[in-house]
C-alpha cells in the first residue's frame, strides 16, 4: 500500500509552469491522506485566477495514480487559509532567489 510520504514524493514531480518549484515546495499542498487505494489531497492554488487551476490537479491524479495500489485520487482546493509566499519551503526560496521571508508580526509593524 503506498504510504503519504510516497505521494508526495510524487507531487514533487508536479510544478505550476509559470514557476520553477514543484507544488510541495511551492506550500501549495495543504494536505494528503492515503485511505487503503484511495487518496485525497487538500491544497490551494496561488491565486483564484490561476490559469493552471484545471491542469494542475490533472498533472497531480495521473503522478499519484503512477503509484502501485492507488485506485482513486480526489484534489480538493481550498482557499482557507489562501496561500501566501512564506507558504514556501526553504528549498523553494532557494531556487526562486528568495530571501528569508519576514515574520507576519514583522509586517504588521512596518505598516
């Protein structure tokens, strides 16, 4: 039976084509849960507007339906909490140039 970290691995394989990170190390997957050969995945998109909002998920079923003992595979998007740049990984930031992102208490202050 495939474990959760096995489908994330899978989902490492998966990048919105605008931006060169995978949709893990982009925050955008909130969460996975492997039921027997089923698997349900909750996550969110950069934006409501995002014109890969049917691509993705069908990127994300057939990578995590690669998997041997998987059957099924429903993609969830939320929009609570909505994403936001510190949703991204270490890794991510790395390779996008990122700086350390600022604490939110940090950007209350300067406002």
């Amino acid at each position: 039976m495939p474990t959760t970290e096995q489908v994330y691995t899978q989902l490492r394989d998966v990048f919105d084509p605008e931006i060169p990170v995978n949709i893990v190390d982009l925050g955008l997957v909130y969460d996975v849960k492997v039921d027997g050969p089923n698997c349900h995945i909750t996550m969110s998109l950069t934006s409501q507007a995002c014109p890969e909002a049917r691509t993705i998920p069908e990127v994300m079923k057939r990578k995590v339906h690669e998997l041997d003992g998987i059957e099924g595979c429903e993609i969830e998007i939320v929009w609570e909490p909505m994403w936001n740049p510190r949703m991204i990984s270490e890794e991510g930031r790395k390779i996008l140039g990122m700086e350390e992102m600022p604490d939110e208490d940090e950007d209350e202050d300067d406002e």
